[in-house]
C-alpha cells in the first residue's frame, strides 16, 4: 500500500487513511484521506494488474501547492484528487455511485458525475461541537439505493436513511422509527441486503434507557426495499460497542462490531445473528479471541470472512502503540470461526472485500493481504 502521508511514515489519525476497498476489474480501487501536512484530503488508490500493490491515483505528491508566502494557518497543502465516499454501491452496468455528503456517479470509464447533495449540517473544524451530519453506510436493493447515517442538531442524535430511485440522481428520506418510548439517540450503521429484505444496525450502543443495565442497540428491518421500517432493541451490549458490519450468509443475518476493553483490556468482536432481521442472538465469541472486527466480507464459497484489529500499547505512555491483524473464516453459523493472525504492524488492518475472481483482499495504511 502507498502509505496516505505527505512524509511516508508519519501519523495517521485512527479513522483516516484506507476507508475502502471497492472490487474493479481484477483488483480494487481503495477510497480513504490523505494526510497532506495540513489536513485530511480524499485520496483514491488503484491496483496493478496481479492486484499486488495498491498506488494512489492522482498521487498528491504530484500536485504540490506553492504556499511559502501564505500565512501557516491559512495553508491548505496538496489536493487529494480522489472520489470521496463513505459508502459505495456497485451496479450491474460496472458504475458505481459514491455517497458521503453529497452522491456522485463514476461511470466504468472513470468518468465522475455529481448527482443529489445530501444537505447534511456540517461542522467547520472537527473541534466544533456545532451540527454536524455523516453517512455512514449504503446499499441496494434491486434498483432502489439506499443510504444511511446520523446527525446532531441541538446536541440531539438522530439516524437518518436517503432512499433514491435512480441512482442517486434524487433522493427523499425516511423516517427510521424508534425504540418504544420513541428513543433514537444513534445513528444508522452498518446495512445489508437480500433482495427486498434490509436491516439496518445502530452505529453504537447506548445506555439511553435508564432500566437498562448495559447498552441498547437499535436495529431496523424492512420487508419491501425499505419504504417501511420496523425496530427491534438488543439489550445487553456493553455501552459504546460499535458495530462495523452487516451481512447476510448461511441463511442468516450478520451483525458484527468492537467491545472497548479499554483502557486495561484488549478489544473483542461482538457478533449478533437473527433469523428474520427482527429477533436477534448476541452471540458468545469467547472461543474468537481479542480483537475487534473492523471489517467483513462474504466470499465467493458464501463464507463469512471477519477482519479485526488488536491494539497493542507501547512500552511507556510516549510510545506508539502497535495493532496485530486478525482474520476469522466461518461457515455460515454463530460459533463455527477459525482465527488466523495478520501479523502486527504500525498500521492496522482497515478494509476487506470479495472480487469476482474470488479472491479475498484485505489492506490497511501499509500492507496488502490476498486470499486465492
């Protein structure tokens, strides 16, 4: 992996850096930021033809800005020239559409085109505790796409789903409904879908309900494409697990995510499964080992493939910590995980995907893994 820094070895935020990875052609096309010396900027990389090594695509290094007469303060740094997305959503036509705030088309000649503005609020620095919205996941279902997220008006969470007819050319929002007692206080997570079937989970758990002991997780389920939506609540969760990922496989519903050991104990995945998107299991993932799930995948066997990262602190409070990678395979069911280890690196794993050949690709900021 090109490394996402202007200095190619320098620091990179948790949560920047290598965001996506997107099956194109042979290979996949990454989407994340990167760190230019001033701030965070849209990068995109591409593969080489083994699918090998993953190259940013413009490179801003590049693209450099002569800014030795503007004020530090006011120095923006190199562009980063690439597709910004929080979520994307394939087509069968090989385009994809591309959501973050606003939703862009990219035709299979690579050519971009801008469709809907999502209008969402936005903060002007990261430090602001102003309104602020974010996308945080999309799919489709048939012809419909679908886009999900949350926002903070007032101080006040709430989720938000887009629904568009066409692409994303349009879009209108729906209105997720909450838990009994009308509480809402996430926003929406990880989607997944199975022809007109669609759950979406809560970003994270919450203790919002006084009766409860632990966290509350909401979670939504349609039964037509996501016109109409009903939500359940999974108790029990340690309050602030975040869930990562959703998915569909051995004729079940996947929910899975990170428990925060912190700060005395290592991470470790959660996993939720439901027959119907409606009643769900939290299932016990003692026999899976430390690491939280940060990623996951379906291969082309069906399989589940989880990826996870473990944080390893340094030596002393000024030292860096390391992350060990982590990979589960299951078959379908809540308990049948094998674990193997990626090894332990500066940079974690981040992102996982299934191309069409099969072959499973997993990258973080520096390094690149492929299953056959």
């Amino acid at each position: 992996m090109q490394f996402p820094a202007a200095d190619n070895a320098g620091y990179v935020p948790p949560g920047e850096g290598l965001r996506l990875l997107v099956p194109q052609d042979n290979c996949v096309l990454g989407v994340g930021t990167y760190q230019n010396g001033y701030e965070s900027v849209p990068v995109n990389w591409s593969g080489n033809a083994d699918c090998t090594r993953l190259t940013l695509h413009p490179d801003p290094a590049d693209s450099p800005r002569n800014e030795a007469d503007v004020p530090s303060s006011m120095r923006h740094g190199a562009p980063g020239g690439g597709v910004p997305a929080q979520a994307v959503v394939d087509w069968d036509d090989g385009s994809q559409t591309f959501v973050s705030g606003i939703v862009q088309l990219r035709e299979r000649d690579g050519r971009i085109r801008k469709l809907a503005d999502l209008k969402l609020p936005w903060a002007v620095k990261q430090t602001d505790t102003s309104d602020r919205g974010q996308v945080n996941s999309a799919v489709r279902s048939g012809s419909r796409l679908l886009i999900g997220g949350g926002e903070t008006v007032s101080s006040v969470t709430t989720p938000f789903l887009y629904v568009s007819e066409d692409r994303g050319a349009s879009v209108h929002r729906v209105t997720l409904p909450g838990a009994p007692g009308g509480w809402s206080q996430t926003t929406a997570g990880p989607m997944a879908a199975d022809g007109a079937q669609v759950i979406v989970v809560g970003s994270y758990s919450s203790n919002a309900f006084t009766s409860a002991p632990t966290g509350t997780l909401l979670v939504w389920h349609s039964a037509d494409g996501g016109l109409h939506w009903t939500a359940t609540t999974v108790n029990g969760l340690p309050t602030g697990t975040v869930m990562t990922g959703a998915f569909r496989a051995g004729g079940r519903w996947f929910a899975v995510g990170d428990i925060s050991g912190a700060p005395t104990k290592p991470d470790v995945p959660v996993l939720l499964t439901s027959q119907d998107g409606v009643a769900w299991t939290k299932a016990d993932t003692a026999a899976m080992g430390a690491g939280g799930v940060v990623a996951a995948t379906v291969d082309a066997q069906g399989h589940p493939v989880l990826v996870g990262s473990l944080r390893v602190p340094g030596k002393n409070p000024q030292a860096m910590p390391t992350y060990c990678g982590v990979v589960w395979t299951g078959d379908g069911t809540p308990t049948g995980w094998q674990r193997g280890e990626l090894g332990c690196h500066a940079q974690p794993p981040a992102a996982v995907t299934t191309l069409a050949n099969g072959t499973v690709v997993i990258a973080g900021n520096k390094d690149l893994w492929l299953r056959h």
